[in-house]
C-alpha cells in the first residue's frame, strides 16, 4: 500500500515506463510528462494523469523521478523556462535516474537545496528486462536521510539498492558499471565470433561458459540475442555512447586512465556512424559479423 505522496514522473522510454507502472500498481497517484504523449497512454490507461511540462508535474507532485536521455535533456528538464525547478514547491523531493553527469547532479543537488527541496541522483543498471521485473540495480547520491525516506519506492522498481554518498556519487558509480560493461561487450563480441569461425555452436558454447570464470549478465542476456540477430534495443546504442563518452569524460578530469573503455567507445561509434545508433548495445556483435 503506497504513502499519501503523489509522484510525478518525467521520461517514458524503454525503462521509464516499466518502473512507472510499478508505483501505480503500488496505489501511488502519478503525474506524467513524456516529449512524446503516446509513449504514456499505458500510463494513463492505469490511471496516471497527464501533464503538459516538466513545471507542471513539478506544482502537482511532492516526489517528481525524472529519466530522460543526455544530459542536455535532464539539463532542460530541471533549469529550462518550464523546468521542473521553476515551479517546485518547498518540502518536495527529486530524483534524477537518468545516466548523467556527475558535476550535474551536484548541481541539481545544490539548486535544490537553495529551493528547500531534497535531492538524489539515483541511475539504475539492468536494461528492460531488469526494469519489467523491477530487479534493476539504483546506485544513489545524496543525503542519507533523503535516501532513506525514498527506499520504499526504490524497492518497488529494484532489488540491489546501494547508498552510495553525497551528491553526484549514484552518478560515479554508474560510471564504474558503464566502464566495466564496456569491456565486457568487447570480450563478449569476440566470443562468440570465436565460436562461429572455429565451427562451434555458440549456443552449446554458452552453455559452458556461462556458469563459469567468463559468466558476465552481458554474457548470459545479450550473447542470446547476439546469436538470434535480434537488434532490438533494450538499451539504445546511442544511449550507451552517450554513457562513457560521461565516463571518458570524467576519467580525464580525475587523470585516469581508461584504454579499455577508450577502444569500446570507438567501436560503438563505428557502429553508430553505419546505422546502427537504435539497435541495442548486443548490435556491436555486427562489427565482428558484418553478414
């Protein structure tokens, strides 16, 4: 049974409107805004009810979760002229899921404050179907106490829900899981074009290293797909070039050093300059088999 808090949710995509569905099966009133309005209709179906701007879920909601694209879009969706910090109301909460910028986030975080409003950055890992099953991972920035207050809806759309520190520290720790799935899709790719040239069926093939030392969840939920040739994006190739281009970003301002991340994100910008910016991230398996 959901608290008296009216949510307010901003991004229906992919993920977005999986985890949105969550809180109104949960009985939370929900108050929706999408670029697109037809992406929402299985949101008003169930009950949501539809806003015109970011400013207006933002004077009609006490706990407004927003997850867009790219930065600029969380950037227009906070600070534009019918943002959602232009017309929140002191004593409300925000939570930014989308994969951003950490320096962003801290910025939210410190424009919130000056308004009395609570802040988290909160990104999640775990493509579409984590998001469906409500077993995505949140990685969260912000107050303790704030965190804390916002647990409970985080466990309707997640299962490893981590606090992970101040303002903008959800948004590093996704990094390190961008940066780490990076790498992982190279080695994963190769695999199973291994498989293929060496004569195997890489279906067998998966069935023996996927329980092992190599078993990675880009191994044992997008290898499949890689081999059936379905493209169809759980998470948009565009959307992870956008992901460690941050990454790559960031490496730089802390003077890391990031070669394997470095060579993913060319491949994937290969990939994307052929056509391929709306497959799901399995498609780079095409750089390997063009056929």
């Amino acid at each position: 049974m959901s608290d008296e808090r009216v949510i307010g949710f901003i991004g229906i995509g992919v993920m977005g409107r999986s985890m949105a569905k969550h809180l109104i099966d949960a009985g939370y009133q929900m108050r929706v805004y999408n670029r697109t309005k037809s992406r929402a209709s299985e949101l008003l179906d169930a009950g949501a009810v539809w806003c015109d701007d970011p400013a207006e879920v933002a004077s009609r909601a006490d706990l407004i979760i927003t997850i867009v694209g790219f930065p600029k879009d969380v950037e227009e969706v906070y600070f534009g002229d019918k943002g959602i910090l232009s017309s929140i109301r002191p004593g409300s909460l925000i939570v930014d899921m989308t994969t951003s910028e950490p320096v962003l986030a801290t910025r939210i975080y410190e424009s919130a404050k000056k308004r009395s409003v609570s802040a988290l950055d909160a990104p999640v890992s775990g493509g579409d179907t984590g998001a469906k099953e409500a077993r995505l991972s949140i990685m969260v920035g912000g107050d303790v106490e704030t965190y804390d207050s916002v647990l409970p809806l985080f466990e309707l759309m997640g299962k490893n829900i981590v606090h992970q520190g101040p303002a903008g520290s959800g948004q590093h720790c996704k990094m390190c899981n961008q940066i780490a799935i990076a790498a992982n899709m190279l080695g994963v790719c190769e695999a199973v074009g291994y498989a293929y040239e060496s004569g195997l069926d890489p279906n067998k093939v998966l069935d023996s290293i996927s329980s092992g030392a190599a078993g990675s969840w880009s191994l044992a939920n997008l290898a499949p797909r890689m081999i059936a040739g379905n493209s169809s994006p759980g998470f948009y190739v565009k959307h992870f070039i956008k992901d460690m281009r941050i990454a790559a970003s960031s490496s730089d301002d802390l003077g890391f050093d990031t070669p394997a991340l470095d060579l993913a994100l060319s491949m994937y910008e290969r990939l994307a300059a052929s056509g391929g910016e709306d497959n799901g991230t399995q498609a780079l398996i095409k750089l390997y088999r063009p056929s």
